[in-house]
C-alpha cells in the first residue's frame, strides 16, 4: 500500500539549529508537522523569531505547522560548584543545603527551598539524570539535608535533581513558567506542554489560566514522575494530549519499566481519543553523526507500531548537526512502518452509553471508519468547529485518509498533531450537497483523490448550524 502522506506525525524541537527560516522549511518539506519551542532553554525573543518564522510560513506556503510550547516546570537543579566539578565518593557524606553557596564535596546547593522539609530519610536522590545517587540520611527540616553518596563520580554545576519517593510540594507552575505561558499565549500558540505533571488539578489550573486569557490553547500532559503514573486515567480524562517524557521518566521508574508504560500509555490515551506523543532520544547519535543505529530505528518503528499519534526530536533539531537529515530518516522510517505493517483499523472501544452527550456523534465517528475499511474508501472527508470530529475519526486509526475541513482556523494547526489527520480551511457552508461537492473537489485538486473513489463524508445538519456531527454519507468522486 502507497500512502500519500505520513499519518505519524513528527514534532522537532527548534534551537539555534533549525532557527533559520531556510532550514525550517526544509525540515517542514521533509516532514514536521508541530515545531516545539523549549522554554528550558533560550530567550523570549529567540522563541519570538521562531514563533514567526513558523508563521511566516505557514502563510507563504499555504501549511498548517502547528506550535508546541514546552514549559520547562519545577525542574529542581543543584547550584554552582567548584572548579566547574567536584568528585563525590562512594560512602562518603554530603550535605545539600538550601542556603546559597559555590558546592564542594562536603556540601551542594540546590534551587528548591522546601528540600528539607519534603524529604524524608531513607529516599534516593538523583543527580544529573541519575548518573549519581545519593540516599537521604537525615533532615534538620529547616535547610540542610544530610546524605550519603551511594553511586559517586563527576558533578558540574546546573545539573538536574530528580527525586523518585519524594512528594515535592513545588507548585505545577513555576513564576519562570507563568510569564513563558504569556508569551505563548500571546501568540496563541497551539499547545502548550506541561512538564512534571503529577494530577489531574495541575492540568485543570493550566487549563484556568488558558480560559481566563481567553485563549483555545490545548495542553499537553507530560508524563515523567511516578505520580502521574498513579494518576495517569484522571490525567487523560482532563487533558487534551499527552507526551511519554522518557528522560525524565527513566531516570525517576525502573528503565525496564518504560517500554510497557509507553505502551500501556498510548493504549489509554487512543481509547480515550486523545493524541500521544512519545519523546526522548529518538535518534540521539544523530546529533553528531548523519546515520542512527539500529536500535534507534527499532525504537522509532516500535512507537509507531504502539500507536502514537507523534514521534517527537530534541537535540536532534535543535543542536544537532544534522537537522534536516535527521527529519527525513525519521520520515522514511514512519513511512516504512505505515506501508508494511501498520495495524489499521484496529479494534478501539466505542461509546456505548446512551446517556453520554456524545453518544450518536462518537457512533457515527466509529461507522465512518467501519464504514471506510468495508467500502475500501480511499477518504473519510469531514466538517467540524470543534474539531471533536477529528480527534474521534483520527482514534481509530483508518486506513483511508482523514480530511478535516473547518471554518475555524485556530483548529487547523493544532489538528496537524492528531495521528493521519490533513487539514483544509473551508466557509462555504450554504447546503449539505454543496459542501460535500465543494470539499472532494478540493481534495480532487490536490491529487489526493480521483474520480472514481470512494470517500465517506461526514457533517453536521443542517450545515449553516454547525453543531455536532449527525450525517454520514457514502460518495463515489466524480
């Protein structure tokens, strides 16, 4: 089967390696679909470059490159130390203290002012993504922690603090984070990321925060502490999508545990229809080399074949040396998984509660798509506002394309995340017959169908009222 466009999607994360409006667009022609500003790293007026470069094109090039806006969240952080590194040994003590200091071996500083007073003894302690470890001896609970070195080595400065067994009381949004969440706000960016998510309430209070500015923002949850995976059902219910963070995640849960939950993840979040992104050192060797090894390509493959609806690049795109090439073996890799082994149409629960509001459109969503499979349809063509339509159509990942017409144009770059979703801005909505002529002549125009094929669209009736979708219409191009 030849498929004429990817239906994984692929996010890259923009850095001074892919700032430039001219690599941009080529990473874009090679494949990406969302761009990713990081908000760990770089400056708002950076990040503003990026935001309307990213515009820019869109506008020239008629696209729909939406933007994730990654907040950098209550990342914990020890403080300077001396000479640019100490050496911590094995079975030694150290003492990290909340008092501002330049570390040594005998005592560290570290950002995160209720240190003392959240841990408890007998809990690990992570240092630089778990390169070190140290356990928790004792606290005075008012700023110094006493621990003992358990895995030692080299400790720059800057380096990241993860803490497995601890009930960190930092707050989800950070005052860094708050005025990084007004840029993007203000550019009304299409999704925003929040990192260390531990419950469903830190998603709603984001969500508040969206609302109040009046914006249609969606968040993603990012998953890298065992709390959230204690809360992960309460969390996909609220969320609009989900990120599988394997950095920090590995680093906080055993590393044999996270190919399953990246699996059982991806599982919750399509039966829920939301979107999935699996993240973290994709394709790392290919940031300073131009070929990745073959078990980053399984890697890739594999989270294809788990259902995510994005693969997602860091360092790759945003330092690496070789960012356009990168996207493009990242392309023909979801390409190859797609044409020889994709499991289409595969088995998804339907809503079958009549009491539920959305109770016909969710059947119908799921008819189109059994529909699309027994017709052999090379298209399944719908209307929305809401985009409600896209994200239930895109859940049960067809085999036929899924086109997505809206007269809602803040939708059409947040819909480029979803899983085989393409997207087309449409506001001719005078009649059912005329709107379902006018979308497959539009998709006829742009090669995607033929006369002769069969399309299954999908609407809302009476059209000019746009409410949820009722319709369901099988149709043979002409």
């Amino acid at each position: 089967m030849k498929l004429s466009y990817n239906r994984t999607k692929i996010v890259a994360t923009m850095g001074p390696a892919s700032a430039k409006k001219e690599t941009l667009l080529a990473m874009v022609k090679a494949g990406v679909n969302i761009c990713r500003l990081n908000f760990s790293h770089g400056k708002a007026e950076d990040h503003q470059k990026v935001i309307d470069t990213i515009r820019e094109i869109n506008e020239q090039y008629k696209l729909n490159i939406g933007i994730l806006a990654d907040l950098q969240g209550p990342k914990i952080r020890i403080g300077l130390v001396k000479d640019g590194g100490i050496h911590l040994v094995n079975g030694k003590h150290v003492k990290i203290t909340t008092n501002e200091c330049i570390g040594d071996d005998e005592q560290i500083y570290i950002t995160y002012e209720t240190f003392p007073q959240d841990v408890q003894a007998g809990e690990t302690i992570l240092l630089d993504d778990g390169k070190l470890q140290l356990k928790v001896i004792e606290t005075n609970r008012k700023d110094t922690v006493i621990c003992e070195v358990l895995h030692g080595g080299i400790l720059t400065s800057r380096k990241g603090v993860n803490l497995p067994n601890t009930k960190v009381s930092i707050p989800s949004l950070t005052e860094e984070d708050l005025v990084n969440l007004e840029q993007a706000l203000a550019n009304d960016v299409e999704w925003i990321g929040l990192s260390f998510v531990r419950n469903a309430e830190d998603i709603v209070e984001l969500k508040r925060i969206i609302a109040r500015n009046g914006k249609a923002s969606r968040v993603i949850a990012k998953i890298e502490k065992p709390e959230a995976i204690e809360n992960i059902d309460a969390i996909i219910e609220v969320t609009d999508g989900v990120m599988v963070a394997r950095g920090d995640l590995g680093v906080e849960m055993p590393l044999e545990e996270v190919p399953l939950l990246q699996k059982m993840i991806a599982r919750k979040c399509r039966a829920a229809s939301k979107p999935v992104i699996v993240a973290t050192q994709m394709l790392e060797s290919m940031i300073t080399t131009p070929r990745p090894t073959r078990a980053e390509v399984n890697d890739v493959a594999n989270s294809v074949l788990d259902g995510a609806d994005a693969v997602m690049l860091s360092g790759e795109t945003s330092v690496g040396e070789f960012p356009v090439i990168v996207i493009e073996t990242m392309a023909k890799i979801v390409r190859n998984v797609e044409e020889m082994g994709y499991p289409y149409n595969s088995n998804k629960e339907v809503n079958e509660d009549p009491a539920s509001q959305n109770y016909l459109s969710d059947a119908l969503c799921g008819s189109a798509v059994y529909l699309s499979e027994h017709t052999n349809a090379v298209g399944i063509v719908s209307m929305t506002t809401s985009g409600y339509t896209a994200f239930q159509i895109s859940s049960y990942r067809p085999k036929a394309g899924t086109y997505i017409f809206t007269s809602n144009r803040n939708l059409l770059n947040a819909l480029s995340l979803l899983w085989g979703v393409k997207t087309f801005y449409y506001d001719g909505l005078e009649s059912t017959d005329k709107t379902i002529s006018d979308v497959n002549a539009i998709l006829k125009s742009e090669n995607l169908i033929d006369a002769g094929d069969v399309v299954i669209n999908t609407a809302a009736v009476p059209i000019a009222a746009q409410g949820k979708t009722n319709m369901l219409k099988v149709t043979v191009v002409e």
